[in-house]
C-alpha cells in the first residue's frame, strides 16, 4: 500500500474520479471473490496486479496521467487491502490519533494538535466498510442492536467506534494509534515533561516499591508515563500486567501480559479488568501494573495494595489529585461491596503511596504538573501533600506555555522507605 498521499498531477472532476474508484474497486473484489488468494503475502500482490489489470479494460474510457493513476491505484489499494482513506494516517510517525465524524469530517491530532486533513470518505457506507474491515477478523460487528464498539487494530492501535442513531452526523471512528518507539525518562526529561530532580525521585519510587497512581485527563500521556516508570522495576522481579489493549512495552525478564476480552455478539466470553486482577493475585505477582482502573476493579486493586503487593502502579482518569481520591472511592463502591465510606478512605491512604498527575497544556505539551504524596488519614480526609508541581507563569507570543516545575521543600513521609531500599536522595531534590 502507497504510505504518503499523492496529490493527482491534474485535478479529475470529483464526478469522474468516483466513477473510477467505484469501478475498479468492484471489479477487483470480484476477481478476488472468484479467485482468493492463498495467504496474505499473496493477497497484495494479487490486489496490485488486479488494479492494473482491471484499468487496463477501462483505460480508454478514462484516460489517466501517470501521476492521476498513482494516486487512484492507491486508493484503490487503501479501499481493499486497507483501512480506506485513512490508510496513509496510520503509518505516519507523528500523528497520534485519528478521528472521523461522517464522510466529510476526518481530523488528526499531531503534536498535541487538532488539524482537519482534508480527506473525505464517499459516503456513509464507505465507512461502514472500513468499520466491517476493522472489525470482522475480531468476529464482531456494529449494527442496530450493537451501535458501539471498541476494537484493536493488528498494529496495537486502539479503536471506538459509534454508529447512527448514536452518532447523530454519521459513523464515527476514533483510532488512538500504537507508538512502537519507547520514550526513554531521559527523553521526557529533554522534553520538559519533568525534570532530573523529578525522574531521580520517581525513578527510586519505583525501585523501593511504592504503590503509584498515575492521574490525569484524556491523552496527557499517562500510559507513557507508566511505560517510562515500569523501566525502573528490577529485572529479577515477576510482573503482571493487565490493560484494555495491550499497549505497555516492558523489557523485564519475567512479565506477564493479560489483556481484558469484549463479549461477542452473544454477550459472551467477555473478561474483564476485575476478572483479570482477581486472577493475578493467584499468579505469585511481585507487581501487578493495571493499564486504567475504569470500574469496580479499583477495589481490587486497593486489597491487592494493601495486602502485601507493594510496588504496584496504575492509571487513572482524574482532573486533579484530589479528584483521583474521590474517583476511586467511586469506583471501588462500584463493586458492589457494602462498605463504609470511612473504611473505604482508610484503605485508599493506606494503600497509595504516591499520586502523579499528568496534564496536556494548551500549546499541545505534555507534562507532570503535580508529584502528591498521600500520607495518612486526618478525621475523615484523606490529606494530600505535594513534592513537586509545576506554577505556570506565562504563555509566550507564540503559545507555548511558560512557567517551571518546582519542590514544594517538604520531603515524603515515606522517605525512611526510600532509605531502606538504598535511596538516600539528596536535599537539593527536594528544593532545600
């Protein structure tokens, strides 16, 4: 398949090019329906071969430029071996997600930053077809009875899907895209996501296995962050983690992966994240890593803290610390134990060491804007101390954020913790 969109030498009339596009798309298909290929090695050649093939019968009708035929030929081959229009989308390295509202609406987000692309889909069933493509090898569909999904792509790519009467200006797709290059702490400190005093504390946080929330809004940058801190966990330990769609890289020797099951179209065979908890406190774990506690399992999650599995690390959608707080003892009353609120806040202090909240600020960056220490019980409140947060100062001419991330001078109460794994952290870390 063409990776980068080709702009025809001569502009076709929108008329003409559709009638070609449809054309040669149905008669591909045909030939591909009466012969299928073998494997799917063979299935791109054999399409390749097709659309020439099936041009050449029509090329009197429509003759083409060389540089029009390059652009329709790979449209072609986008449509049926693809993901249609938005097949050049999915191999760009800076574009990190992928979003179409109806035929005439197709956005990325590149840099932290909306741009509409300018690509438009036939109509309405042609991004049905993408939507069956996307889904029908995970055995599953959309239709009346079913109006959302959300799959995985083969690349690790994470797909929501929504349908008419739900989607009221027509099918939608939002395609949050698979990174394969792994930011290093030392990368995000060049960026600006946090600074060295910053990534030497969260980097001994890891290693002297406290238990770490990581918080923030959609598309911060949290499942980086945990990527990035997870490095930290010693090679010898035993590592389960449990996501939505398996979206951590971790190099470890021993790490488990598990990855939670939509039901199929029966309402069967689902597994979900709380399943997956419970079943790994039976696996001998010295970490469990939960991609996003969404639900009920942020109980489990909290038991598992509290009963011995120190060093676990997970995500959450949180405006705020504090927020994060009052999120998990909503989810945790989600799984449908009666227990008291106090009880419920005593174990959320007592389990969560540390909470680490991401932001994406308005220029698109991405940053640790609050490191919080969730030190104790005062009354009825959970307290909450920072160590580290970033004061905006200032947005610059050209949009940027100005501002610093800052030690607030108070050292954690778990710092003893620290210095019987071996981390003796220096002062200057801390702002004094």
């Amino acid at each position: 398949m063409l990776n980068h969109y080709v702009e025809p030498e001569n502009a076709l009339s929108d008329k003409i090019r559709k009638e070609i596009l449809l054309r040669l798309t149905e008669s591909v298909r045909r030939e591909l329906d009466s012969s299928p290929p073998d494997n799917q090695g063979e299935y791109q050649v054999a399409v390749r071969k097709l659309i020439l093939t099936c041009y050449a019968k029509i090329a009197d009708e429509y003759p083409l430029s060389k540089m029009d035929q390059a652009h329709i030929f790979s449209e072609v081959e986008n449509d049926i071996s693809g993901y249609g229009p938005i097949q050049p989308l999915l191999v760009e390295s800076d574009v990190s997600e992928i979003m179409i509202c109806g035929p005439e609406q197709v956005y990325i987000e590149r840099n932290g930053k909306l741009e509409d692309t300018g690509i438009k889909f036939r109509d309405e069933d042609h991004i049905m077809q993408v939507i069956t493509r996307i889904l029908s090898p995970l055995g599953r569909r959309v239709d009346q009875e079913n109006l959302m999904a959300d799959a995985r792509l083969p690349d690790g790519s994470r797909v929501n899907i929504a349908i008419p009467p739900v989607a009221v200006d027509g099918p939608v797709i939002t395609i949050r895209k698979f990174l394969e290059s792994k930011l290093t702490i030392e990368q995000s400190i060049n960026l600006g996501t946090m600074t060295s005093h910053m990534a030497e504390f969260l980097q001994a946080c890891v290693a002297a296995r406290l238990n770490i929330l990581i918080t923030g809004n959609t598309s911060s940058g949290k499942t980086t962050l945990l990527n990035i801190l997870a490095t930290s966990i010693p090679d010898e330990e035993r590592i389960i983690t449990i996501e939505d769609a398996a979206e951590l890289n971790l190099n470890q020797k021993y790490v488990v992966r598990m990855e939670t099951r939509m039901p199929d179209i029966d309402g069967k065979g689902g597994v979900t994240t709380r399943d997956l908890v419970r079943n790994a406190l039976r696996m001998r774990p010295d970490r469990i890593i939960v991609g996003e506690v969404r639900s009920g399992e942020a109980l489990d999650m909290l038991q598992a803290m509290n009963t011995g599995h120190d060093g676990s690390l997970t995500t959450l959608h949180a405006n705020s610390p504090r927020d994060a707080v009052s999120r998990l003892e909503t989810m945790s009353m989600m799984a449908g134990l009666e227990m008291p609120l106090m009880a419920l806040r005593t174990q959320i202090a007592a389990a969560i060491d540390l909470v680490v909240h991401m932001e994406r600020l308005t220029d698109g960056t991405r940053k640790i804007t609050r490191v919080t220490e969730v030190p104790r019980m005062e009354g009825d409140i959970v307290t909450l101390s920072d160590i580290f947060h970033f004061v905006q100062t200032s947005i610059s001419s050209r949009g940027k954020v100005q501002g610093d991330m800052e030690a607030t001078g108070l050292r954690p109460l778990f710092t003893p913790k620290l210095e019987a794994a071996g981390f003796k952290l220096r002062g200057e870390i801390f702002g004094a």
